[in-house]
C-alpha cells in the first residue's frame, strides 16, 4: 500500500458547515483517528513485509538455552526492536514435532535426534563430559572411556534427551545398559543429586563453567567420538521462511554472535519452561 493509494482511498468527505457544529466537531475527531490507525497499520505492514516486525517461535533444549541461546536472542532483540521472540524448552524429540507440526517455526535440538523432514542447519557444538565428586576414583584422570563410566549408578536428564540418548546408545553398543539411579528435570537439579554422591552424570563443559555452588564437583572429558556434540537448527523450509524468521536463523548462525547484552529485551521474550 503506496502512501498515493492510502491518500486516494482513505479520503472521508464531511459535509460543508458541520465541521462548526459539535457533530462535525466529532465526525472530524473520528476521522483523524481512522486515518491515523491506516497510517500506522501501512507501517506495520511494511514492517512485516521487510523483516523489521514479527512474532518468531522457537523451541529449544536446555542445553542450547544456557550455553548460548539467551544471550544470542537478547543481542537479536536489542537490534531489532519490534520483533518478539516466545521460546518454549523442551525434549530434543519434542522440538522437532513442534517444527513439523507447524507449533514452533524454529527448533533448536541434538544432532543425534532425528529430524524427520525437516530442513537441518548447523548451529554450534558442545563437549560432553563426566562430572564426578572429588573424591570419586575416576575425579584425579586426564581422560575418560565411557566403558568405564557404565558400570557406576548414572543420574540422568529425562528419558529421551538429547544427552541421555547418546549414553543408552553407548551403553549398547557395548552391550550394557545404563544403570540410572534417578532422573531428574534440570542441571541444577543434577549437579546437587551428584553432590549427594547418588551417581555420576554426563554434561555439557559448557553449562558447568562458570557455575557457583558445586565447588565439590569435578569433570572429567570424555574420550569419546560422539563427546562433541553437534546442535542443530531445523525448519520446515528455510527459503520459505518469513523475513524476519529467516534474519533470526542467520543471525544464529554466525560464530561468536553470543555476546554480554544490555538489558531491555526481557518484556518481547517470553519463555515457556518445560523439558529440556
């Protein structure tokens, strides 16, 4: 819509010597908030259509959530101000039904998942590790094989994660099984129940960097080909995407883009807790 056809479609004629009547004086108060509503619905629009407004929808798993994901989208919406970005947390498995059920438009999981028919993009990698208390008998080693991981009491992330998926699939390739002693719904939740010495467990270096509280922990990396994990993004269609969804998945896409933001951004992100 040209600012030309607005002007010649919108015009809203008033009868001659009612604009000194307080009918008139009504009509003309009336006309000027429709015309004002028209003009701000043409910027909006234009908005959508180059990229600069929008709601964009993503699903991702915790451990995407917390080792880069918030920082990336605040430093997104901090650029790009009329956007609103609502992010759900859930299973890896989860996220891609979200995707190809058209209830997320971008999902962010493990690449071990499989990811259906949906359009897979890189996004980053991580480095699992065993994290053990200090005085476990694995604590004091420069290196790990999970081989000698299985046969200790596990304390696991939900079944079907990403993370727990890799270990099963691990275990059974050395024809064991992986004797998880308790599950549980969160990394703080993890790290306290192996403060309690109740089982080792497999997490992301990245997330334990950095973490207060658990100064009694130790980890351990994992001599494993599968230790580097890969996360990926899927889309339906990524040349099908709408503009601003597509400026998010670019943005995510480019190294080091996670970066220390300024704060401002919370009330346009909102985000669904749920399983990781």
């Amino acid at each position: 819509m040209s600012k030309t056809s607005s002007r010649s479609s919108c015009c809203i004629a008033i009868p001659r010597g009612s604009s000194r009547t307080p009918a008139g004086f009504a009509l003309l108060e009336h006309a000027r908030i429709i015309l004002g509503n028209l003009s701000k619905l043409e910027s909006e629009l234009t908005g959508y259509k180059q990229g600069k407004r929008g709601l964009i929808r993503v699903c991702a798993n915790k451990s995407a959530i917390l080792e880069a994901l918030a920082d990336q989208l605040s430093l997104f919406l901090e650029r790009h101000p009329l956007v609103h970005v609502d992010i759900e947390e859930d299973l890896s498995p989860a996220i891609v039904r979200a995707v190809v059920e058209n209830r997320a438009d971008i999902g962010i999981f493990g690449g071990n998942i499989d990811g259906q028919d949906l359009e897979l993009l890189s996004y980053r990698s991580d480095s699992l590790v065993a994290l053990v208390t200090r005085d476990h008998p694995l604590a004091g080693r420069d290196s790990v094989r999970f081989r000698e991981l299985v046969d200790f009491d596990f304390v696991s992330l939900e079944k079907g994660s990403s993370i727990e998926t890799l270990c099963v699939r691990a275990a059974a390739s050395l024809g064991q099984h992986m004797k998880v002693r308790i599950r549980v719904s969160s990394f703080d939740a993890l790290f306290r129940v192996i403060d309690a010495k109740m089982g080792v467990g497999v997490v992301p270096l990245e997330i334990v960097r950095g973490r207060y509280g658990i100064d009694s922990l130790v980890t351990v990396p994992l001599d494993e080909p599968w230790a580097r994990r890969e996360l990926v993004m899927g889309v339906r269609d990524y040349k099908s995407l709408p503009p601003v969804t597509k400026l998010l998945v670019d943005h995510l896409r480019t190294p080091d883009e996670a970066r220390l933001t300024t704060g401002g951004v919370s009330d346009r992100l909102t985000v669904a807790r749920g399983r990781s």
